[in-house]
C-alpha cells in the first residue's frame, strides 16, 4: 500500500493506475478482514479478537529491549547467509548508481519496512527476521546481475548465459550445503536441539500420541507451556482460549488478572488431561512473573488430579506410564523440578 501511494503521489500521469491499484489492494485487504470481523462477532468473541491483535501486541512491542537477541541471531544469520548479504550491498549501490527505475528502489523501502518490522517487538528472535528475506532475495540478485554486467564491461570476453546459470545455481544449492552442512550428518534430536535449543517438539508428539487413546474427541485438555502443537497433533481442545502461556507470563500490566481468567476457565470445566510442559522456554516466566497461576494449578494437581505419564527429553520418543513411571519417581527426588513433559489425569470419584 505505501508503495501504491508512493508512485501515485510522484506521478500524476499514473493517476487512474494509482487509483485502480489502490482500492483494489484495499478491498483485498478489508474484505478478509470483514469476514474475520464478523465470525468473530458471530461466536460472541469480538473483544477477545480485538484484544488479542490489537491491545496485547501493542504491550509486546512495548517491552523491554533485548540487544543479546539481536546480536546473537544477526551472527547467526550473516555466517550463514553472507553472501546474500555481501550481494545486497552491491544491489543498493547498482540501483542508486544505474539510476534504475522506481520498482527497484522500491525494493529498498521494502527491506527498509521489513527490517522496521522485525524490530517492533525489540526482542529479535531469530524467525522474526523471516519477514526481512523476500526483499533481501531480490535486492541480492539484482546485485547479482548487477555485477554480472560490471564484469561484462571490463572483460574482452563477457560472461555468458550458461556460465552466470552455473554461478546462480552454485550460490543457491552449494553454498547453502557447505555453511550448513553440519545438519545432514546429526540426528533429528540433534537437529532440532541446535536449531530449536530445548523446546520439546519430538516429546510434544509422544505426549500428543498418548492423549489421543487415551481421551474421545469431546474431552478437552490444558496445557501448562507454550506447545499448542499437542493439541493439534491429538485432534483435542483446549477448555481454555489460551493454548499458549507467553501472555500469561509475559510483562504485561494484565498478566494477573489473565490468570485469574484462566484458572476460573479450568475450575468450571476440569480438563480430563493437564499436561505440564517444565520447559523455560516454554512456560516463558522469568523473576516478574505473578505466580499465582503456577500456585492455583500445583494446589489442583495435588487435590484433584494423578500423574499418569512423563516424557523425558533424553528419551523423547518414549513415554513412562505404569510401573515404568513408578519406578523413574521413586528413583529421583526431584523428578518434579526436571525439565521434561508430566501428563496429569483428573481423579475419578472413586479414587
């Protein structure tokens, strides 16, 4: 839209252009919306809608800024891309100096805008710069050919369509393959662990996998931690609207009084299955975060509910149940402060 308006406004000439393209952006993007809108208003659920994409982001980008994410995955991302990089650099120099038309330095405010988005939420955690790598693909092969044509006009000899066809194909499958080459002689644990740390994403299957036999599609599930893909995995609901914990953990001036909300969701309609997820990374609580949610859901698990299961990271693709589990408890004092997955079921009447 801005890049619309931007030609419209510098030339007058384009004028029925400018228009014709901006309303119908503009309609692409108000009628989705509307639909959304209106679903929303349909399920009773419009100020959730509104809270959640407009007052609870705005809190995000307002919190504290975190410089050692930022460094840390602008390391990471310009050993493993820097030639990319290294061709953006010459695209911008060869669209300013070739005075090339206004697309292509549209593209420069497109990285710019980019760029601007990845730091709103001043936590720069390395996927957020996802959103910055259209623009840079396409500043770097315009720096690509840019070159190309420099080269071309010093040598006596230019290069030729099947040599530059072999150098583009060298730079998108070789060099990709020998910076991360690593990767193809680890294991899938050893993947996921290097790339993802310690967030359970091969426990979250094995966890998802036993709650789907052991509950029907109508019983519904909490989850303590950020691992909404258990959910998704065992095709169950969640009995509370927030299926992850970051904005119940997160600072923000109503962390506590969303926890409040929570823990009456669950007291109303006890969940059959209360899986606690004790990952830092996921649970997303640090020194300010209000305990009264881990303090309400210890008091439940210990009156209403029974452990029946622990997914162990050093064994990811095995769940302990039965005597199995019996036997891991009694054999560790403080199994409870590990960092692994507990499945809780809610007590029968009878037990």
């Amino acid at each position: 839209m801005v890049f619309i308006l931007y030609v419209g406004i510098l030339n007058k000439e384009k004028l029925l252009w400018f228009l014709k393209n901006f309303f119908g952006i503009t309609g692409a993007f108000l009628i989705p919306m509307l639909l959304v809108v209106l679903y929303f208003f349909k399920a009773d659920a419009f100020n959730d809608f509104q809270y959640q994409v407009f007052q609870h982001n705005i809190g995000y980008i307002n919190s504290e800024l975190t410089m050692d994410n930022f460094f840390q995955s602008i390391r990471f991302i310009l050993q493993s891309q820097w030639i990319l990089w290294t061709l953006l650099v010459f695209g911008i120099v060869a669209i300013f100096r070739q005075n090339k038309t206004l697309q292509f330095k549209l593209l420069i405010l497109w990285f710019i805008f980019s760029a601007i988005g990845v730091s709103l939420g001043k936590r720069f955690v390395l996927h957020y710069f996802q959103q910055i790598m259209p623009p840079l693909a396409l500043l770097a092969c315009t720096g690509f050919f840019s070159l190309v044509f420099y080269i071309n006009q010093r040598k006596k000899k230019p290069i030729s369509a099947g040599t530059a066809f072999i150098l583009i194909l060298f730079l998108i499958v070789a060099v990709p393959v020998c910076v991360n080459y690593k990767y193809f002689t680890y294991s899938l644990r050893q993947n996921i662990f290097t790339v993802y740390s310690e967030n359970p994403f091969i426990e979250a299957v094995t966890a998802a996998n036993f709650l789907k036999k052991e509950t029907t599609p109508k019983d519904k599930i909490f989850i303590v931690g950020s691992e909404p893909q258990i959910l998704f995995y065992a095709n169950r609901r969640s009995v509370s609207k927030y299926i992850f914990f970051y904005p119940l953990t997160g600072n923000f001036s109503d962390t506590l009084l969303k926890q409040k909300e929570v823990i009456l969701e669950i007291n109303k309609e006890l969940p059959k299955f209360i899986v606690y997820v004790n990952y830092v990374l996921s649970l997303g609580a640090d020194y300010s975060t209000p305990k009264y949610i881990f303090e309400k859901i210890g008091e439940l698990l210990i009156q209403r509910y029974e452990i029946v299961g622990i997914v162990n990271p050093q064994y990811p693709e095995y769940i302990y149940t039965g005597d199995a589990l019996e036997k891991l408890i009694i054999s560790k004092k403080d199994i409870f402060k590990d960092t692994q997955i507990f499945i809780y079921r809610v007590k029968t009447m009878n037990t």
